[in-house]
C-alpha cells in the first residue's frame, strides 16, 4: 500500500518496498497527457511562454498533465495548468536531492531509477515534446520505439521546426522507414497541439509489430 502527503505524493507505506507502486496506478480513470521540455529554458523566453499556455490548452481539456517534475519548460507547462485548475503531476527522482520538485505539481510520483520514471511516462495516453536537449531526444525516443511495437502504447506529437528538420535528419542517416517515420505528429505551433492530440485519442496510430 502506499500513503499520500498533503502534496499529493505517493509514498510507500511501512513494509512496502519503495516504487512498488505500479506506473499509472494513481492517475488510473483520467487522461494522462506528458509533455517533456528542456529544464534550462526559462521565464523570458518565447518558449517558455508557449509552454505556459500549453499547459493552460491541455488542463482545459480535462487532461491529468504529467511532466518531470522539475523546472524550466517542465514548469512552465505545470504551472500553465495548474493556473487554470488542472491536475498536474510530477515525476521526480529520489536521487536528485540536489534539485527541488516544482510546486505547481500538486502530485509527484517518485522513482526510484531512470527506468521506473519511464515507466511512468509511458504510462501516458500521449506524449508530446517540446524544446529539448538530450534527456527530452531521450523519452521522446523512448516513446516512438514503443509506439513502434506495443499495442496500447502512448503516442508521440513532436512540437516545433526543430523536430521537423531532426525528422529529416532521420530519415536520411538512420535505418528507418515511411511507417516509422509516420507514427508521430509533428506540429509547428502550440495551437496544432490540441487537435493533434484529440486525433491520436480518437484513432492511435497502430503499432508496426517487432522485428527482432
């Protein structure tokens, strides 16, 4: 079993073996959106102002916005929807005592590794991905090669001209094909974000099968 704090952080009770509780469990019923970002771009930005009203466009869907946890573009976002009353959740990580959650994250679902929180992550209906460095290339990839093979998994938007010309890179250097390329939605604006998202609730993309 688990307890919860006034911030609505799931803990493990007495007995129970820390992260033990299944990716998603909490957010169980609700539409889990993520949105991952790069923690480095802050207030004063365009992006981060974009983020920002990002957040405020999913939460008013009635979407549980789910994001690192952490500062920056993952923020942004959670503070967009928590302004507007939406659910938001964070996913930090125990080891990272250095840095402090975001406190527009009214839940924080702790992990215990990198591999539990993306679980967590891809425990989303949809991801989307904004502005980002490494760690953001990282989950997003994570994601697609996911949506590759398993049925049910979340599904990618890519947000920004930067994706669409890395999308180009892709399709030239790696061993990948039209279908692969096909699965996620690559968005310029954040108003497309929205209407993309409904699309790929409404009819996900299938999953190509395994290859080994």
């Amino acid at each position: 079993m688990a307890t919860s704090s006034s911030r609505g952080e799931t803990r493990p009770s007495a007995g129970a073996r820390a992260g033990a509780v299944p990716a998603g469990a909490v957010l169980a019923g609700a539409v889990q959106v993520a949105v991952l970002g790069s923690a480095r771009i802050g207030p004063g930005d365009p992006r981060h102002d974009d983020a920002v009203r990002l957040g405020g466009l999913l939460a008013g869907q009635g979407w549980t916005v789910v994001t690192g946890g952490y500062g920056g573009l993952m923020a942004a976002v959670s503070r967009g929807a928590a302004a507007v009353g939406g659910r938001t959740v964070g996913l930090p990580m125990r080891a990272w005592q250095h840095l402090t959650p975001e406190s527009s994250c009214a839940e924080l679902r702790w992990s215990s590794s990198y591999a539990e929180r993306l679980g967590f992550l891809l425990s989303s209906r949809v991801a989307i991905a904004l502005t980002g460095g490494i760690g953001t290339l990282a989950e997003a990839a994570a994601v697609w090669a996911a949506a590759q093979t398993e049925p049910d998994a979340a599904q990618l938007v890519l947000v920004g001209p930067a994706w669409q010309k890395l999308i180009g890179v892709f399709s030239q250097e790696l061993v990948i094909g039209e279908q692969d390329l096909a699965l996620p939605v690559v968005v310029g604006e954040i108003e497309a974000v929205v209407p993309a998202v409904r699309r790929l609730l409404d009819a996900p993309a299938a999953a190509l099968g395994a290859r080994g």
